[in-house]
C-alpha cells in the first residue's frame, strides 16, 4: 500500500497529469481561444467584405479605384505620390 501511495504521489507532483502540467495545458487552452476568437472576428469582417463585393457597386468600384487604379473613360489618372 505504501508503495501505491507513493507512485501516485510521485505521479501528482511529476508525471503526466501533475499540477505543473495542467497549468501549462491550461495556459495553452487560454492561447488557443484567444486565437480563436482572432480568427472568428477576421472571418467575420471577410464575410462583411465578401457581402459588399456581391452586393454594393460602389465598394466594387472604390476597391477597383484604389488597389487598382482603374478609372472610368470620360476620367483622367492623377498620381498624387512623388516619385
């Protein structure tokens, strides 16, 4: 009996499943729904982002103006940046 005993201490103090090893899990429990959480709201804002490019003209049309630079044909290109 005193040899179980002592096995489990030791186990509790130093194995698998010993108070160390359950703070480090949790700690990286913590971690990874903080990553989680990150992720849900960046998915949530290209969903926002994917909703206005099927459904608002005119975001398509500013996203085409600025990353693009494409303009209409009746327009003329000013580039504001020095070189």
């Amino acid at each position: 009996m005193l040899i179980i005993s002592a096995s489990l201490v030791y186990d509790l103090a130093y194995g698998d499943f010993s108070f160390e090893e359950n703070g480090k899990i949790e700690s990286l429990i913590n971690k990874k729904e903080e990553e989680l959480q990150i992720i849900a709201s960046e998915n949530e804002a290209f969903k926002e982002e994917i909703n206005l490019l099927k459904n608002n003209n005119e975001y398509v049309e500013h996203i085409a103006r600025e990353n693009l630079g494409l303009i209409k044909e009746e327009e003329e290109y000013f580039d504001d940046e020095p070189e």
